[in-house]
C-alpha cells in the first residue's frame, strides 16, 4: 500500500476532504468515503456506464477515475440533481414514462443525459440512441428512456433551456 | 366477466396506466441496493480465490502470505470450510435423477473455472483482493469436457466421480401410438438446433452482507436475492440451525431475471463466517465473477422431427434435448428445470396430439446453468416456429396458413394441449391475426422483390406464434418432484392505526413494480388510492413466507394473494363502519378513502375514523360485537392451475449482404396476459424482454474453449443489447382473462424474450431463404450470417 494522499472535493454543492490511498477508485470514494451510494458500479471496466457522473462539468466513469484525480474539482453525483422534493425534467419524464425497471442502471442514464440535453437541447431519436449506447440497462430495451428523453427535451425547451 | 371466487372491489385502479411509486427514491439515488446497505461497524470483506482452471486436483493451498499481509483476518481453505458447511445438493433421489453434490469451497477438486477454492476475510475490499492474489494454490491440471455433446461420449471426463456418466438427469415420454401416426403422415422434417449459453447479466453483480446479530446468536443475511424464504430454508437446512436464527432480507435488487432465485456458495460462507467470526461480512462480486460463477443459462441441442401431411397440418412431434447443466445442480430447481421444461414447452399454441420426448441434463466442466427468464421456451419456440417454417418452404405454403392450420382455434378453449398443459382461455389466431395486419403482410411480401435484396440487405420476415407458461402454484412443482419449492404465496394486509394501508408480501422485487401494481390490486379492494398503500416484502424477518418471485408469477400468485388477503380486510372494515353507521355490513360500500351506505353517500365515516376506532384510539368503546382490535387479514394463495400468456411477434430484419449484420427494423407484438394490472408495466416487461431475446439471437454468446477456459468474461467480450440495437416495439394488447384464478391475470414477464428468438431466427431464415441457407443455430453474428450467406453463394 502506498502512503494515503488527501482529496478535497466538492460534491453536489458540499465539500468533502479524505484521506485515500492513491488507487482509490473515484466511485469507491463517492459511495462509500462520501456515503453517496446513488451512484453504482455494474462493471468496473468502464463499458456499462452505471457509474456516471459529472466531474467540473463532464460525464466521466467514475470507475474508471481515481479519486485523487478529482483533487479541487467539482462533481455532480444523481444526488444532486433534484432539488429537494421537485424532480428535474428529465427525473419526471423517466417517470412519466416508465423509463427504469430495477433502476440500478438509472443514475448512470441520468448523468450522461443531464449532459447532453444542455448540449443538445433539440435532438432527434438518432442522436438521442447514440448517446444512450454508451450506458447499459438491462430491463428497459431502451424504448422508454429514449420516449423520455424526447419528453424532457422538450419541456426543457418550453422552459427555456434550463434543468 | 364472472369470475368463480372473484371478490373484486367496485374501484378503477387495475388496468390503469399508473407510473411506479417506487421510481421516485430510485430516480433520486434514494434506492438501497446490496451494496448501499449500511455497513455496521467492524464489517469484513470476503473475497473468494477462484480456480484458474476447469479441472483440477488442488494438491496443496499455502495462505501464509496472505494471512501476514496487514489488514487480512484470515484466510480459509475449502477444507476447513467443509467443516463448517456440508456439501449441498440441488437434487433429490428419485428416477432418472442422479445426485450430486457441490462443497461451498472446492475441496479436492475443482470443476470450472471460477469454482472457489479458498476465502480471504479482510478489513477492506481492496486489501482482501490484494490477499487473493498473495495465495498459492497448486493444481494438478485434468481433462475437462465443456461441450454438451462431448460430454456424453462414453470417455468424455468425468465431471463427478461419484456418478457413471455425466448425465445429471433423463426423462422422456411418448404418446400413445405414437409411431404409428408418425410413420403414416404424408412427410417428415428433421432439423438440429443449437441454441447459445447466455448470461442473465443484472446491471447489479450479485451481493451479500451477512450480519451476525450478538444477542440472538443469529444471522441476519441482506442479499441480492429473487427468492428470500427459499434461501432461509436451504440456509437453514445446510448450516443445520433453527429458521428464527437465520433472517434473509433483499434490498432493492438491480435486475434478476432467473439467476439470482438460488442460493449460491457465497451466501453460505458468509453467513458461516458471521457466525464463526462474529461479525459482519459482506461480499460483493465484481463483473468478472459474475461473468464466471452467476449461474448461465441455454446452451441446448433440439434434434426435432416433425411429420405433417401435404396440408400443412402437422401430426406428430418428436424432440430430444441435450441441456448443459454445468458443473453442478442448483438449489432450490435443480438440474430437471432446462431438460424438462423444453419439451413441456414445446407444442405451445399448436394441436398436435402425437408427440414424443427424450432430454438430458449433462454435467460439464463449466458454470452450472439454470433459470434465465423464459427458461427453455425461447429455444424450443424457436425450433418449433421454425419447423413451421421448413414446412411452409416445403409444402410451397405460406407460413401464416401453416401455422393457422395447426393453432388451436378460437371455439376450442379450454383446450388440454398434448402434454396436458390447461389452456382456459387465449387468443392464439387472433394475436396473429392482429399482428399481421399491423405490420402489413401481404404489402411487405408483395413490395419485396424475389431475391429479398434492397439497398444491399436481404430483406425478411418472422412470425412467432408463441404461449408464457408461469403463475404456477403448488400443484406444478409438486408434479415435478420439488420439495423445497412450495408453490403459494401469501400477504399480509392491514389498515394501520392512522387510516392508511400497509402491505407485506413473500415477494422480493428486481424491477417489476410490485409496490404500484399490488397496490393498485389493493386500492380497488379496499377503495382507497395507491397513495395510502404501502407496499413491503422481500424480507422473511417481516414479511410472511410464500415461494417467491419467477416464473411470471407476480400477477397470478402475488396479486393473488394480495387480493384475498385485501378482500378479507375489506370485510372486517365494512362490519366496523357498519357499527359506526348503524348500518348493515353488507350495505356498506368502500370508495375514495371512505365508508358509506350505498344509496346514502352522507352517511359516511373515514377509514381513518374506522381505524381508530378498530384500534380502541376512541374514547369510548367502539368495537362491534363479536369483534377483535385490529384491522388486519392474511392469506394465501395457490392458483390452481399455470395461467398460459400468447403473444404473435412479428420481426422485420435487414441482412447486410456484405457484412452479415442483422438489424431488426420493425418489431410488432400482440400480447395477451390475461387482465392487465397496469398496461404501462406490461408493455415495459415486453420491451425489455424482447431485447434480452435480441441480444441472445444476435450477439450474446458464453463461450468456453475445449478445455474449459471462458473466452467471454468482460462486458467487452459479451455484448448485451445497447439502444443502437433494440428498435421501439409496436405493441397492442388483446385481454382473455383467465377464469380459473382469482384475478384473472397472466403472467407477463417472460413472453418477451419467448417471441423475440423465434421471430427473429425465422426472419434471418426467410431474408435467406432464397440462398439455401439454413439457420438452425444462435447467436446470428455478423460473422455467422456471412458464413451462412457465403455457404449458400459457394
């Protein structure tokens, strides 16, 4: 074991500092330093992308991260996202529409969507299932997470843009 | 429709769509999986060495390198297991089954790759896998067989030296005259199908947390699990303690789909390790290992022959099955679940009255397999539809009228199939028929030009007309010989002291929205909306005991139970707000969260009033007469007999001519499960079954080496279905409630994947039909379909 080098980051708006050893996966550190444990680990090899999150603005798999690599940064874990009782728009269309099952996939969808509404606030069912590919979910056969997405786009819109 | 026994309430909540409740704390990253449960303080982490090899003699284990490594408590062998927990068995004696036993941590000899030989508890994940690898074991390396039919050769490896051959388990049946009608018809088509292994592949690896509790010497077992009261009893049974010692609870489980109703290996040494450390510990697989040791599924060979006269009509059926059942049986279902449900699968929605069976269950040196949604009906629909196919290209028919000509017909429900299965009601022609029109038949056919290529892709079209056996009850597992597996289950409803509902069921639940659909069940009961009903189970520690969740038996079984034991309660309410009303009980109807007198809505009390008073939190004595305190009732239910879901599903596929790539381009399903409890729920079970179906039929494959080594171990290597390659399905519904079960419903969650593997091997079929090519095996890869495009071309 190498020695343990300390982490100061933000998470969903709060500060956290820890002593970690440097092999420290940034997911292990969120679930179980931070005891945010919305956040899931379905592969750990970095291909069925439960584990998203956003780090300084940009999904990333968090188990394919160490957490000293997020040393000073800001992360926004599923947590983060609704704003105490109000889900966000794309929280409520995945309701709306039956868009999870077991939704152990779910936060992972919800991370990397949360990223591509705001960078593509009008997108069309191509770009919308290519950007699903690189997240796996095992119930759903996709069909409602993509009618969800269109569902909170276009509410986003209405709205003016903003989550 | 009247339904014998059929206590329904006047409300309006089943058949409504109605999101889940459960999706507001899972959207948030409230929910609780195995891996989120709390860990009390002092928790180990066990991590299982597992074999590198498929066979071997283990000679010697040296764990002094890593019983010294900081932060590692001990490091434990299978022999010293063994002492602590008695080899365990999936099967029982009885004809044609052959016991065989699995020891929790290898002993002697290991049988597949991944086949744990030793444990290591540690104070972190991290530090008990670094011990993993600071263990050495040395093997004597031994012949391994890992394919079915190698299998049964008269030298292939043993996999048990206890037993003669590899044959786990042979059955077989014939029906009366049988040859006779079979040699007399007109023609007869043999074909040979060859259907992958695949993996269940839940998002969420499998878990456990095994708790010992101080106070009662017990073990309190969190884990990922489909069935909880299956796993005290096996539990129970191997560790040789009293049930009221052992609790087994599942949190919210990341997806289930068949694998996770066993008990597996790690469960045992966990809780054998709580007890004997006194502590807890807690296991949770990485994706590897559930690449490697969560229990497969398939991996069958179909020899079939099918004898039909020049109408298309056929007469008689025969079918042998070779199943891979792995290293060892599986407890609770044992080895006989693949082998003998294939058969009993097989003649579906058809009339035949000949039909004949041989299968095996054959042990290999690879992961055992079992349950995996549909079981062996996806494979053996697709033979089926698929000799409905090489009959209508021989005869020079078309598939529809082929299959018309041998569906059971609208006038014949109830109808006793050929292998005894009751179809009460179903809708077989008209799911077809519906489907047929939705996707155009005749206008696809007539704009496809003869050679089937447009655009560079041969086009074409599958037909799958297929039943979903589930729902069963007690009767069906008592059939089959299963003690451990009592067949009912039960719920446990009350009207808490302040007025709302509180429900607990022998159901567990990976996703299939059980908190909304039960609830909807009882909203209507008891005319209250599913806001004030909560729903619990999954945990023998406070729910009440019943089988468990597979087998599509929510609905039936579960719904079932819930609805007697709500139509109970509904009863003890009424006679409390009748005395409260000076009415009488059976004037009284309950609507919109109160009771009244019918006629007479101003004569009304709360069921929060009804509560409290039933509660004696009145100031006075409210109690009617020859009542008790408390507003509660239990009850069982055992449906008498399988509710028999149908479906048509109906495929479009693009075959690139260059590359072999299969794309589904159209999917078209009409489904009929019965009554609907919430259609939302049902079309997503459908969706999401027909993508596991795709997946299998075009990409997913477990693939073992001759000698037994897993080529297929990543997420890399074994691709499920991604959004690029599932289209959305066109769905509709047809309802034929069953009248032979309290609620009418059907089981849904499983026809999906049952449809999707026929339909989609009997559209690759007709997309190359005119090339000669035969497609008799799975999964349909790119490289695959080249090869059947360039066989055919050469």
């Amino acid at each position: 074991m190498t020695a343990r080098r300390e982490v100061r980051v933000t998470v969903n708006g709060r500060a956290y500092a820890r002593n970690v050893e440097p092999r420290m996966l940034l997911v292990d550190f969120l679930r179980h330093e931070c005891g945010l444990t919305g956040t899931h680990v379905g592969c750990a090899h970095g291909v069925c992308g439960a584990c998203t999150i956003v780090l300084d603005g940009v999904s990333v798999r968090s188990c394919l991260t160490f957490a000293v690599q997020a040393e000073g940064k800001e992360i926004t874990t599923v947590e983060g996202l609704a704003d105490g009782e109000s889900l966000t728009a794309l929280q409520q269309a995945f309701h709306e529409n039956h868009a999870l099952q077991c939704g152990y996939c779910t936060p992972g969808f919800l991370m990397s969507l949360t990223e591509f509404l705001r960078e593509t606030p009008n997108p069309d069912e191509g770009q919308i299932r290519e950007r699903l590919s690189g997240n796996l979910c095992r119930c759903t056969g996709y069909a409602n997470i993509v009618s969800a997405v269109q569902m909170a786009a276009q509410r986003l819109r209405e709205k003016g843009g903003v989550s | 429709m009247s339904v014998p026994g059929d206590t329904r309430g006047t409300g309006t909540w089943v058949g409504r769509t109605v999101p889940r409740k459960e999706d507001l704390r899972l959207l948030r990253g409230m929910g609780t999986y195995i891996d989120d449960v709390p860990e009390p303080r002092g928790t180990l982490h066990l991590a299982v060495l597992r074999s590198p090899y498929a066979h071997a003699r283990i000679r010697t284990i040296e764990t002094a390198e890593a019983e010294a490594l900081d932060g590692v408590v001990a490091v434990v062998t299978g022999t010293e297991v063994a002492e602590l927990i008695p080899p365990f068995a999936g099967d029982y004696e009885k004809p044609g089954f052959k016991m065989s036993h699995r020891p929790a941590l290898a002993t002697d000899t290991v049988r597949f790759v991944g086949d744990g030989v030793a444990l290591v508890l540690a104070e972190n994940a991290y530090i008990a896998e670094d011990a993993l690898g600071l263990v050495f074991v040395d093997y004597e390396q031994l012949p391994a067989v890992s394919d079915v039919e190698e299998a049964l050769k008269a030298d292939a490896p043993r996999v048990h030296e206890e037993l003669a051959d590899n044959v786990l388990i042979e059955g077989g049946n014939r029906t009366e005259g049988f040859d006779e009608v079979f040699e007399a018809a007109d023609h007869i088509l043999r074909e040979r199908f060859r259907i992958n292994r695949v993996a269940g592949v839940a998002m969420e690896p499998r878990g456990c947390l095994a708790v010992y509790e101080k106070s009662d010497d017990a073990v309190t077992l969190w884990t990922g699990t489909q069935v909880p009261h299956m796993l005290r009893i096996g539990i129970a049974r191997y560790l040789g303690w009293p049930e009221s010692r052992v609790r087994v609870a599942a949190p919210d489980v990341g997806g289930g789909f068949g694998p996770k109703m066993y008990l597996y290996p790690e469960e045992l040494l966990a809780v054998a390790m709580a007890r004997e450390y006194r502590c807890p510990v807690k296991w949770i697989e990485d994706r590897l290992e559930d690449f490697l040791t969560t229990f497969q599924a398939r991996d069958h060979v179909y020899d079939v022959a099918v004898a039909y006269d020049d109408d298309g009509t056929v007469r008689a059926v025969e079918v042998d099955v070779a199943v891979n059942s792995g290293a060892y049986s599986n407890y609770p279902m044992g080895a006989s679940l693949e082998p003998f449900q294939g058969p009993l699968n097989m003649p579906g929605p058809y009339r035949f009255r000949q039909f004949a069976f041989t299968c095996r269950g054959v042990a290999t040196h690879t992961c055992p397999t079992g349950a995996f949604r549909g079981v062996s009906a996806p494979c053996v629909t697709m033979a089926m539809e698929g000799m409905m196919d090489r009959i209508a290209r021989h005869l020079g028919l078309d598939r529809v009228e082929v299959r018309r000509r041998n569906l059971v017909r609208p006038d014949e429900f109830p109808y006793v199939n050929v292998v005894n299965q009751f179809y009460v009601t179903g809708s077989y022609v008209e799911c077809m028929d519906r489907a047929l029109e939705m996707v155009d038949y005749g206008g696809y056919l007539a704009a496809r030009p003869p050679e089937r290529l447009v655009d560079g892709k041969y086009r074409g079209i599958g037909i799958a007309v297929v039943t979903e056996l589930g729902g069963h009850g007690a009767a069906r597992y008592k059939a089959r010989g299963l003690p451990d597996l009592p067949g009912f289950d039960t719920a446990h409803v009350e009207l808490e002291p302040n007025g709302r509902v509180r429900a607990t069921t022998s159901f567990s639940s990976q996703g299939q929205g059980h908190e909304t659909t039960f609830a909807q069940i009882i909203a209507d009961e008891l005319g209250v909306s599913i806001d004030d009903v909560a729903i619990r189970g999954g945990d023998t520690g406070n729910s009440p005991f019943g089988t468990g969740t597979f087998a599509s038996r929510g609905a039936v079984v579960g719904g079932g139970a819930v609805m007697r034991a709500s139509g109970d309660l509904r009863e003890r309410i009424k006679k409390f707000a009748a005395h409260l009303l000076e009415a009488s009980p059976d004037d009284i109807v309950l609507e919109g969260g109160y009771a009244h007198v019918q006629g007479v809505r101003e004569m009304h009390v709360s069921l929060y009033d009804v509560a409290r008073a039933a509660y004696g939190l009145t100031e006075s004595m409210q109690l009617p007469e020859g009542e008790e305190f408390g507003l509660q009732a239990i009850a069982t239910y055992d449906p008498p007999a399988s509710s028999i879901s149908n479906a048509c599903h109906i495929a479009c596929v693009g075959v690139d001519a260059a590359t072999g790539l299969v794309e589904v381009e159209r999917y078209v399903v009409v489904h009929d499960c019965g009554r609907v409890v919430n259609p939302l729920l049902v079309k997503g079970q459908i969706q999401g079954g027909v993508a596991q179906g795709l997946g299998q039929a075009l990409f997913e494959e477990i693939l073992y080496d001759a000698e037994g080594q897993m080529l297929s171990a990543t997420l890399m290597d074994y691709m499920i279905p991604t959004a690029l390659d599932v289209p959305t399905l066109e769905m509709e519904h047809i309802e034929s409630p069953a009248t032979d079960n309290i609620g009418g419903f059907k089981g849904a969650g499983e026809g999906g994947v049952i449809g999707a593997l026929p339909a989609i091997a009997c559209a690759v079929g007709d997309a190359l039909a005119p090339l000669g090519a035969n497609v008799n095996r799975l999964p349909l890869r790119p490289d695959t379909v080249l090869g059947l495009i360039e066989g055919a071309e050469a």
